[in-house]
C-alpha cells in the first residue's frame, strides 16, 4: 500500500501556513494539495488518506463522501478534518471549532450573553455560529452579501457587541482591504478574524484605533491543527504545544521595522540585525531609487517632495505586506499617516535614538543644512505615534541590533492579545 497521505486540502493554497505548522507538531510529511472541485471524489476514494485538513471550498462538499462524521461536525454543517481508519472507513471531525474558541478566550472575548454578528456564510460562518451559541451568545447574526441580512442593512445590528469576520476578505495580497467599518457597531467591544495572513488586516487595525479587544486567526489555525494531529495519530498533544508553536510562528513571521530620524543608523542597525538573524533587510529607499531610477535627491529635485512621498507610501505598503524580513525605512515615512497601517500589519516597529550631533546628512535632501532640532521636535510625535518600542543606538549597532532582536524574541513569546499588551513594557534593553 502506498504511504498514506497528510496534508491541507482546497483549491487555492499558496498563502497557507499549515505546513511549518503540522512539521512543528511531528507531522514531516504533510503538504499542501490543491484540487479542482472535479478531482475531489477520485481523491477521497483512495486508500492511503492518512489525514487531512479540509480548507475553502471543500469544507462542507467533502462531507457526502465520509462514513463517519463527528456528532459535533454533524451539528456545525462542516468538516475540517479526515482521517482513513484502519477499518477503511473515512472518518471526519470540525477541529476549528476548538480552535474558534480557543482563539476568543485567548482574546478575552467572551460570546455569554452577547449579541454576535458573523461576517460570511461559508464553513468558517457555520463553525464561528456554533460556538457562539453554544458559549451562550444571545443573538447570533450571519452577514452574507444576498442573504437578507446584509452589508447594505448593517445599521439593523448597530447593537453587536462582538464582530467576527470569517470571509477572506483582507487576506494576503489584498491586503487592507475591509469587509466593513467598525464604526457601524458603536456598542462593539470585540472583533476577531479568521484571516491570519496579513498578522493585522485592515478590520483589526481599526479595532486597535477604537481600543477594541481583538485577535487575528493564528491562534485558531493553530490550536485547530493540534486536535487534528491528535485525530491523525490518535494521540494526545498537551495543549502547551499550541502557545509554543505560536510564538515560533510569530517570531519567524513578524517583521522587524526600523524608524527614526535621517542618519540615526538605521541601515547599519539593519544590516548587523541580518547578519545576527539570517533575515533579509529590504531598503525601502533602495526600492524607490530602483523603482524612479535615479536616486533620491534626484526625485526630489525633479518632482519635490510630494512626488518622494507618494513612491514612498506604495513601496512601503509592498514591503510591510512582506513577512518574517527587517524592513529600512526613510526619516521621514512618519509623516504620511498612511504608513502606519502598512508597517504595523506585520511588524514590531522599533524607534532608532541617536544624538542629533552625530546623524549623518550625506544624500539626506532634507537635512543637508537643515535645523536638525527643528525637524526632531516637528517628528518626534510622530515617531512616538509608530514605534512599538525604542532603541538607544548611540553604542555600537551590534549592541543595538541584540538588544531589538532580545525584545523582539520575548515579545512573540509573551504575546497575549494586541489589547492585553497595549502599553506595556518591553523587555531587554529597550522602552515602550
């Protein structure tokens, strides 16, 4: 008989994770398999299934051709996971379920006594109502685009206290786009999504901005996949594994991001902290004089500094989209709001410090003569408003570089919820 076969199935796999992540729980073979919806019984039918997991759009189209189905599964209207048993028989359970909540509990979002609105209609939507009933929400409404209700009637449910997106809406590559504005739920005091590629999408960024408690699906995918494991080889997996698996993944998928003033060190920093991790350094303003094909004081003498700004602002929102790299930015990428968003979706962002009678102004249009402390003082909120954390950067920039890669690497380690950890210290070296 051939070796049986592990892996995630669906049509469209390219931005999953689930492969480092089953090879984190023991499981090396495991590989992603994309089908069209006409390969799926042939597929099913075989004997080698091992065991999978079952993504868009198969999650209820597999479902007629198992034997078993898990009562819970049965309930759900949806099934992520399958396994061939010895007795040759095709055996299915839903594992989101507990990562769904698993996920809001990590959140501290509690659906008791809430009115919750889900965003989508697909497998994820049946699982995300499930467990919101069965937590004890005491309304749940399912948002679909020709159901009656919908995205044209949202003000019906001005009183959801809790928004779930499980639409892919704002998934890698399109990237900040949301299913809706938060601001249509006034009374909304947690949001999850489903979607974990990019780390922050743009529905999340926005209950940020509201001090809204959220979480974006990672913890989900997860915990899902360790009861799926526990499914495949009929084993117990003890539950610290998830938090571990998701530090990994969240320290090799964030990216590190320098800011600070022109000349603070930041592509020196850059470069010792890829020499120290292995990561790439992605020069935002290498991309730009790459993309005008002159350099920078050659922009800014042709067009000025708005003509800058704009392939400032798009190249920095195709770097932040990037995961797992260091990205460089220019001094003065604060002063476009907009750039926030595109660096904090996927980053930790780090403030470079420097004296200001030590910053270098060689190739810098804008410091070349300028009032050093005048711009300082103009951007230092603005510096404030990105960064995550500060970095004293008047040693050496190998200091410098362990001392960000120390926090960053306790960060992804500690991290609860973007809520839980607003304002808190850092650890290492540097302040918050």
């Amino acid at each position: 008989m051939a070796a049986p076969i592990f892996g995630l199935l669906g049509r469209k796999l390219g931005h999953s994770w689930s492969v480092p992540i089953h090879a984190a729980l023991g499981c090396t073979d495991y590989r992603l398999i994309e089908l069209e919806p006409e390969d799926l019984p042939a597929f099913l039918q075989q004997e080698n299934l091992g065991g999978l997991n079952v993504t868009i759009p198969y999650k209820r189209d597999v479902m007629p051709y198992c034997d078993v189905i898990d009562p819970q599964a049965q309930a759900i209207g949806s099934v992520n996971t399958l396994c061939r048993r010895s007795d040759g028989k095709l055996y299915a359970w839903n594992t989101d379920a507990a990562g769904f909540s698993y996920m809001a509990r990590r959140a501290g979002i509690s659906f008791a006594g809430q009115k919750v609105v889900i965003l989508g209609s697909g497998g994820a939507s049946l699982t995300a109502h499930y467990v919101a009933r069965q937590e004890g929400a005491r309304a749940v409404v399912v948002i679909s685009r020709s159901g009656s209700d919908n995205y044209d009637n949202l003000s019906r449910h001005a009183d959801a206290d809790i928004v779930v997106n499980t639409t892919p809406v704002g998934t890698y590559p399109n990237n900040g786009q949301s299913p809706v504005d938060l601001t249509a739920f006034p009374a909304c005091k947690g949001v999850l999504d489903v979607v974990y590629n990019p780390r922050r999408t743009a529905l999340l960024l926005q209950a940020e901005s509201l001090s809204i408690p959220c979480c974006d699906g990672l913890p989900m995918l997860v915990a899902q996949a360790k009861a799926a494991e526990e499914h495949f080889f009929q084993r117990s997996i003890p539950d610290s594994e998830t938090e571990r698996i998701l530090s990994q993944l969240r320290r090799e998928t964030q990216n590190i991001v320098l800011i600070g003033m022109p000349g603070c060190g930041k592509s020196t920093v850059g470069a010792a902290l890829a020499a120290l991790t292995g990561r790439e350094a992605i020069d935002i303003d290498q991309r730009i004089e790459a993309r005008a094909g002159c350099s920078i004081p050659e922009i800014f003498a042709q067009g000025g500094e708005a003509a800058f700004r704009a392939l400032e602002q798009e190249e920095t929102a195709l770097a932040g989209a990037c995961s797992g790299k260091i990205l460089l930015t220019g001094g003065g990428v604060v002063t476009v709001e907009a750039n926030y968003a595109s660096l904090h979706q996927n980053g930790r962002i780090y403030h470079l410090l420097r004296s200001l009678d030590t910053l270098a102004t060689d190739g810098r249009p804008l410091s070349q003569g300028a009032d050093l402390a005048a711009m300082w003082q103009r951007r230092a909120p603005l510096y404030a408003r990105f960064r995550d954390a500060e970095a004293d950067n008047n040693g050496t920039a190998e200091e410098t570089a362990a001392a960000i890669w120390r926090d960053f690497c306790v960060h992804c380690g500690s991290e609860r919820s973007e809520f839980e950890h607003a304002g808190h210290p850092a650890a290492g070296d540097l302040r918050t």
